[in-house]
C-alpha cells in the first residue's frame, strides 16, 4: 500500500512539474524588418522607425519572450535617421540606445530566406518607410506572412508595415479582404510631407485589397485585433499592438 502510494506520489509530481514546465515555456517571436534604405527619389535616407522596434521588443522580453530579427538582406538593417533624432526619443528608445545585447542582434540579423515560420509562435513587422519598397513585395516575406496566418500563429504590423499585406494572398484571396485593421493614414503621410514620395499610400491600397479599414485621430495610439491580425496606426501605438499579441501569445 505504501509503495502504491508512492508511485502515485511520484507520479503526480512528475505530471505537476510537467504541466509547470509547459506553462513556462518561452514563447518564440520573429520581429521582421527592412534592407531598404532610400527615401524614393529624395536623396534621403529611411529604414525602419526605433520606436517601432524597441517598445515591442521589450513589452515582449520583459515578459519572457524570445525574440530574433531577420531582414532581407541580413545583418544590419538601416535605421531611419528621423527615428533616432533627441526629438523622437522615448524611454524605450534610449533604453534601445544603450542595450549592447540588442544592438549586436541588430547587426547579425537573420536571412529573411533562412527562417522558418515553425520555429516561432508569431511573427510581427515594426515600420518606418523602409518597407513600403523592399518588405512588400518581398516573396520571401509574403509566403512567410501566409505561412504564419496558415498555421494559426499571429501576425502583427504597426504604422507603416501593415503596408506589406499588400500583396498576401491567402487561399488565392487577399489576406486583408475582410479584415479590420489600420496602418498609418493619408493624412498622417500628408502631414510628414511624403505622400507624393512613398510608392502608393497604405490607407487606400489596403482598401483597394478589401481591408475594413478605421483609424484615430493623427498621431493617436490605436490598434486593431481581427482573429490572428494585430494592426497598430502609428509609432505611438506600438506599445498597444505589443499588448495584443502579448495576450494573443499567453493564450496559447
């Protein structure tokens, strides 16, 4: 009876220290950026926008998710330089100045045709305008962005990087049709002097594609969930899409 009574003991501690084991395994997220670095015919540089990045990055890992970077290109990707400017600083963004840990992931990061989407448990694409000219036709990133709506993971876009929805189909139907969703607005591009630069504009091609597309006032953080879509409509609202997928993640 003692014995019995042991192999039951021993046996439910096994189970409990299991079921704690898998509760405590570390989720695994692809963040996805920019090679590119020409503003359009300006002379001017772009990339991908450090707020974007940073306040993502760490809502994530300071909850324990495992995050790794690919662009197209690999290794360091180019950083818009307005992002980096003392105007735009934010706490995240000066934490993201003085993390070495980050910034050496930055400059090794991986092949976007070397990742796997079965390594990870959602994938998210931070902005800047670097996007609008490599990210969104990128065939690489397209089948990856199926690849992870396919399979039931999240996939999450703030500001300008829903724009590389553009050309993802799913089911031979665009991915947006029928989804609510946001990005950065006509007026907002209009307001940053750009819209006559950029190769199309977000808020209408993602329409022309079917999207329920809605949005706050400029500048205002705002965010949209649809099912595995997370949407945020700006740099502001980066913390907002961040908490979603956060909360898409620990429900898993």
């Amino acid at each position: 009876m003692v014995i019995a009574c042991c192999t039951i003991l021993s046996f439910n501690n096994q189970a409990t220290a299991q079921t704690i084991e898998e509760s405590t395994m570390k989720k695994r997220v692809l963040f996805v950026v920019t090679s590119h670095d020409q503003l359009g015919n300006t002379g001017e540089k772009t990339g991908f926008w450090t707020e974007e990045l940073a306040a993502p990055y760490y809502a994530l890992t300071d909850n324990g998710v495992e995050i790794d970077i690919a662009s197209p290109l690999g290794g360091q990707p180019p950083i818009d330089p307005k992002s980096a400017d003392p105007s735009s600083a934010t706490e995240d963004t000066k934490r993201f100045d003085a993390d070495k840990l980050l910034l050496d992931k930055l400059k090794n990061t991986k092949k976007l045709s070397e990742v796997n989407q079965a390594d990870y448990d959602a994938v998210f694409y931070p902005g800047g305008h670097g996007p609008l000219w490599d990210l969104v036709e990128d065939e690489n990133s397209i089948a990856l962005i199926a690849s992870f709506y396919n399979n039931q993971k999240p996939i999450a876009f703030v500001c300008h990087a829903p724009a590389v929805l553009k050309n993802v189909k799913v089911n031979d139907e665009f991915l947006v049709n029928g989804k609510k969703l946001t990005g950065f607005t006509n007026t907002e591009e209009s307001a940053v002097g750009l819209s006559d630069v950029v190769p199309f504009l977000l808020e209408d091609e993602l329409q022309k594609n079917g999207a329920i597309y809605s949005k706050a006032a400029d500048w205002q953080p705002y965010a949209v969930e649809d099912d595995l879509l997370i949407t945020g409509q700006n740099p502001s609202s980066s913390k907002l899409v961040a908490e979603k997928l956060l909360s898409k993640l620990d429900s898993k």
